[in-house]
C-alpha cells in the first residue's frame, strides 16, 4: 500500500515495569525499530492507542515527559479485557502504540507562572507528565504545588516519585488519603481532595491550575479552585471520553462539535463550561 | 463540463461487458426476496427494475460493515505486521440514487481530511458512481429538505435519467465517467433538448435544515428528545441503513498465532457506545442517544465538516421497528421549546 495505514501501530518492547498498586502498573516502552523512535516526538498532554496484539486496543494518556528521551511510559489499571491482557505482558514483550493524538498543555505559554497540580487516584499519569516536563525545565516556572489523593495509602500511584517530589526543595507535594484510608506510618493528610486543598490554600495570583480526578472530585473541587481565585480559563484539564480511533473517525468521543480525541484531550474549564454535559 | 449523451436502455448489456472486460467488477441493486441489495452482478438483466430505494445504500462497498485494518502474527514476546491486505477491487456501482451518491461527501469530509484513512480512500479512489435519478418517491423521501433533489448530480460518475421507456438521458460528470463512456462510445448518442426535470419525482421540501441548524443547539436541555426517544429500543436499525453513518467500532480476532484488527460499524443508538471503564457513561439514556443522532448530523457535522449528516433517503424510518419517523420528528424538532 502506498500511503499509511494510519491504524497501523509502532510495535513497542516493554523496557520495564513497576507495580504502583495491585491492580495498577507502569510500563516503560522503547521503540523496536529505533528509527521511528528517533522521529517520534510528543507533547504533554497527548496520548495513544496501546494494544495486546489479538486483545485489542486501550486508550491511555502518555505518562512520561517528552524532556525523556527514548521512550514512553504509560500507566494503566486492570479493568477490562485489554487492560488484563496488558497487564500479563512480561519485560520483553512486544505491544502496539499508536500516537501521539490530541493537543497540548500549552506549557510553554506558562514561563513565569506558577504551577498547581490537583488530582486523584489514577488521575495522576495525565499530569505526571506535566509534573516531569516542568520539573526538567524548573526555571521556567515559579512555585509548584502538587495536592494528591487516592482512596488509601496502598492506591496512591507513582510512590517513589511523591517521596522523591517531597524531598525536593522546589516543589511543595500535599499527599492525602480519604478517611480511613490511612496507616499507621501514614504522614501525609487525611480528608478529600478539595477540603485538603482549602485548607492548604495556595495561591492563585499568576498560577495556572491544572485539575484531573474522577467526576465527583473535578465538582466538588472546582469551586474551592473559584473560591481560591482562579478563573476558569486557567484551570486545565484533560477529558477522558471512550475513544476507539484516537483521530475523529470512530465518533465515540462526539461532545458537541468537538471530539475528545482530535480537539482535546486538553481544554480549560472556560471552554469545558461551553461544553454539552457528555463527558 | 457536464457532457450530456442518451443511451439506450437496451445498450447497457454491451456497457456492462465492455465495463467487465475493462476489469472492473460492477455492484447493482438486485431483488433478494423482495429486499433490494447491491450485488455483483454481470448483466443488466440481473438488476432489479421496479424500485423506489434499495433496502442498503451501497455504503458497504466502500466502507463494508467489517473490515480489516490491521494483520499481525504473534510468536512468543514478537509480532510481526503483514503489509498488502484489504486492497481495492476495482468497481462500478450501477443504480445508486441521487440521495445515496451524496452521502459519499459525508464519508468523505470524515474519511479523508485530516489523518486520511487508506482502505476507505483506496476502495472511493477504485470506484465510479454511476448514478440513476428518481422517478418516484414513497412518503419517507426527503431529499429535497437537505439539500438534495431527485436528480442531483453530486456524487455520481455518470448519472441516468430515464426520459422514456427505452432511453436513458446520461449526464457525464467527471473523468472516471468520461473513462467509462469511452469503453463503449458508440452506445451514446449526443443529447438534444431532452426534459430531465418532467422525468424525476416531485419530492416537496419539508423542513429548512438551515433553520434546523440554528435552532439545534439551543434546545439540547428540551423535552422533545425524551418524548420522541420514549418508544425507542436502542437496536441500532437506523445506523444500521444509513448511508451517511460513519461511526465505528474496533475489535480483534484471532486463530491461533494470526489475526487482525476490524473496523465494524457502529452505532451512537447502543449504550456501550459510550461508555468508559469507570462505569461512568456520557450518554446514559436513550434519549441522549436520540439527541446525538439529531445533533451529530444537522448540527455537529455541519459545524466540523460543512455537510449535513443526512441525505434524506428516509431508510431509517422505513426500517424502524418501533415507527419513529425522522421527517415528523424533525418537523416536531422544528416546533419544539
């Protein structure tokens, strides 16, 4: 065939994996062919289509910074049938990746800001990537706040980078687990996101807000983030709708004249307000 | 320049051979137990004559309901891709309707613009329309109201009108129709002043789908799309016939160490469609369902696209088992607070 198969997927190797929780895991894949891994480039913010050859496709956001050269991490939780099928693969293995699709955290329109990241449980991977882009380029940006949730201690993902995020001087990490979640060596907070956020109550002057988390924390925590005096067109978010195609064909991720996949991930709750609720 | 010739009826045998020995494989709409369906055929004979719309629109032909988009082998922790599957077959599709022929702009505005998808552009480059107008019309027929007519030439190679019992009035409209004429030259004639309009259908418009465009998007929160949805039962039907339904679904199959990766249509009707892993589903009801359908087609796709998602060809009213009927729909759409 002449022209590309735009389905047709990079075949990746899985480089490494770590078990974040017993149901959650972090992959680390290299491109097999290192020519296309050398042409590949990614922005924060996008994401892909990750497959089980014979199991099909999943939709996952890109979970490492593209300031990391030669590979791509994703980080995913055992639900369905890809998710499972994934989550047996072994280091070694090869999987597909098709991408990178959708727009972009407009990170370098933020130099000379300050940065707050709220999220929660398997709502971190979408900012990590954030977090490591602006972390490897510090000086382009003023504080970063970081407000963390997961329903227990065992559920908070990526535990070794909020421990190596807590020991930087620049960076200012809130880890909290909800009521009754906690355990006895547990030193962060204990509450929900947004109360924990009130409490700590950053400032909003000059800051953008980033917000990703199921629906009820995105509700009940975008008005502490309007208390707090952020306006909307400076609270981002990445939208999470079912996706098959990753590139406005298949029709599922349809909200309004947008499409998740093609015009977003990435939208400011400005233009999520304008929005259909179908999200 | 549209060239205009007439052409017998009776001459098509010899067009038909000459468009076959040409290597060209041609789909026309033949009676099958009283549904009317594309299929391969080799003579005119086989083509069914008394018709108002075919049971399918000829979509399949060049976005089959299922088909393959990738073809992989897997060996222990290695896959290898093949190359060179799912490659065109050359084709004539003979007796679309007008409505059908531009419901290809629809496919196209989401098949080949941005990120152009190879197998549906390698079957639309493989193919040539050629178009047959219509001289009657049942109560679904809306063409007229969406910006069609029952003898437009949008979407058609060639397009026949037949302007007596024995004569066809063909309209040559692109290159690919030009090619198929010059097989067979002498089968044409050169036109005089025939009427083509005395001989299509009187499809009265019913709706201004401009004003429909306008008015969607502030009556997303009205009652009118749980009230029309009320009786309706999900089965996809109406996505099912459309032939400006483009959605689609992705699935694996596998024998042993092979396998391939499909494209299935798909339909906005069906719950899953939407929903995420969480449990969490956008469009919960079928009444969201409903609103998408309306909304996707008069207002989303003329906003993305520049085309409306619908070509009137009134199948999905036809063929819904509950009677939902999108013409009185779109007139109660049209009434609606």
């Amino acid at each position: 065939m002449e022209e590309k198969n735009v389905y047709q997927p990079y075949l990746m190797r899985i480089a490494s994996i770590i078990e974040e929780t017993p149901d959650v895991r972090t992959f680390r894949l290299e491109f097999i062919n290192e020519s296309e891994g050398k042409n590949f480039k990614f922005n924060a913010g996008q994401f892909g289509e990750y497959s089980v050859f014979g199991e099909g496709e999943s939709t996952f956001c890109i979970a490492s910074s593209p300031t990391r050269d030669g590979y791509i991490e994703c980080t995913f939780r055992k639900v369905g049938r890809v998710t499972k099928a994934l989550a047996s693969r072994e280091v070694g293995d090869t999987i597909g990746f098709r991408g990178p699709y959708g727009n972009i955290f407009p990170i370098d329109q933020w130099k000379g800001k300050s940065l707050l990241f709220v999220t929660g449980g398997i709502a971190l991977p979408p900012l990590r990537c954030v977090i490591w882009n602006s972390l490897d380029l510090r000086d382009n940006f003023k504080d970063i706040t970081i407000v963390y949730g997961a329903r227990s201690v065992q559920d908070l993902v990526y535990k070794h980078e909020l421990e190596e995020w807590g020991k930087r001087g620049d960076v200012k990490l809130i880890t909290t687990v909800d009521p009754g979640g906690e355990t006895k060596e547990w030193k962060g907070e204990v509450g929900f996101v947004p109360v924990v956020l009130e409490k700590a109550s950053p400032l909003s002057a000059n800051t953008i807000a980033l917000l990703c988390g199921p629906p009820i924390m995105i509700k009940l925590t975008l008005p502490i983030l309007t208390k707090l005096g952020f306006s909307p067109e400076n609270i981002f978010t990445t939208l999470e709708n079912r996706m098959k195609c990753g590139i406005g064909k298949c029709g599922r991720c349809n909200v309004g004249k947008y499409f998740v996949c093609k015009d977003g991930p990435v939208f400011t709750f400005a233009q999520v307000n304008q929005l259909p609720p179908e999200y | 320049m549209t060239e205009k010739k007439t052409i017998k009826k009776s001459s098509l045998d010899e067009l038909f051979k000459k468009i076959k020995s040409g290597g060209k494989r041609i789909l026309a709409p033949v009676d099958k137990n009283g549904k009317i369906l594309f299929e391969e055929v080799d003579s005119p004979g086989s083509v069914a004559s008394d018709y108002i719309q075919t049971t399918l629109s000829a979509k399949d032909a060049v976005l089959p309901r299922c088909e393959e988009m990738l073809r992989f082998k897997t060996e222990q922790s290695a896959v290898a891709i093949e190359e060179n599957f799912n490659t065109p077959e050359p084709t004539v599709i003979f007796g679309v309707r007008p409505c059908d022929a531009r419901s290809f702009a629809v496919m196209n505005a989401v098949y080949t613009k941005e990120y152009p998808d190879v197998f549906f552009k390698s079957k639309i480059d493989n193919t040539v329309v050629i178009g047959v107008s219509c001289a009657k019309s049942d109560e679904y027929c809306f063409c007229t109201s969406v910006n069609g007519s029952p003898g437009s030439t949008e979407g058609s190679d060639i397009l026949l009108t037949p302007i007596n019992t024995d004569n066809y009035l063909a309209e040559i409209l692109t290159d690919n129709g030009k090619a198929i004429v010059s097989l067979a030259p002498e089968l044409f004639t050169a036109a005089g002043n025939e009427d083509k309009a005395k001989s299509l259908a009187d499809v009265k418009i019913q709706f201004d789908v401009k004003q429909l465009e306008k008015k969607l998007p502030g009556i997303f929160d009205s009652a009118v799309w749980i009230t029309q949805s009320l009786r309706c039962i999900g089965c996809g039907t109406c996505s099912y016939v459309c032939p400006a339904c483009t959605c689609f679904d992705i699935q694996d199959e596998t024998d042993g160490s092979k396998g391939v990766r499909l494209r299935c249509w798909d339909s906005c009707g069906f719950g899953q469609f939407t929903l995420h892993t969480s449990g969490h589903n956008p469009r919960e009801v079928q009444s969201q369902r409903w609103r998408q359908r309306i909304m996707h087609k008069f207002s989303y796709q003329p906003d993305q696209l520049q085309v409306v998602g619908c070509v009137g060809c009134g199948r999905c009213s036809r063929a819904c088992p509950v009677d939902m009927n999108i013409l009185q729909h779109i007139k109660d759409i049209l009434e609606a607070q």
